[in-house]
C-alpha cells in the first residue's frame, strides 16, 4: 500500500504495484496533514489540521480509532 494525505479531510490508499486508487478514508472534518503505515501494515494514521489524529484498520479499510487532545494541527504521525 501507499497512503496519501489529501485537503479535503480524506487519506487516499493505492496499490503500491500497480498504483491505481483503492480506497478514501473519510472522517478528518479538516486536512489531512500526515499519514503512518505501521510495520505490520494493519493500521494507518492520519494526522489531521482538525486537531486529531486518527487510527484506520488497513484489512477493512475502516476507521477504528480517534485521538483527541492536541491543541494544534497535527503535522506528524509516526508508529513505533
């Protein structure tokens, strides 16, 4: 997978080998600043201008998760 950020408050997933489009995860109220693929490649972060930062199951394509708390737009998301 490659996931891309997008301003209309979307991430977009495309196939990393044939690079076309697979799917939109909508739910960010702003832009979407950053994205995270995490190392098992089964959640995705986005990071978003409307202060959260939200967690998406790769296998449903779905969110799963909402962190709230930041008092800015979150410019980075990163797993470890």
């Amino acid at each position: 997978w490659v996931v891309t950020a997008c301003a209309d408050g979307s991430a977009a997933m495309w196939d990393a080998n044939t690079g076309e489009w697979c799917k939109s995860l909508f739910g960010h109220d702003l832009s979407v600043f950053s994205v995270a693929l995490s190392p098992d490649l089964c959640s995705i972060a986005t990071g978003s201008s409307d202060h959260t930062v939200r967690l998406w199951s790769v296998q449903r394509q779905s969110w799963r998760l909402t962190l709230r708390g930041h008092r800015s737009g979150v410019l980075c998301v990163n797993f470890s």
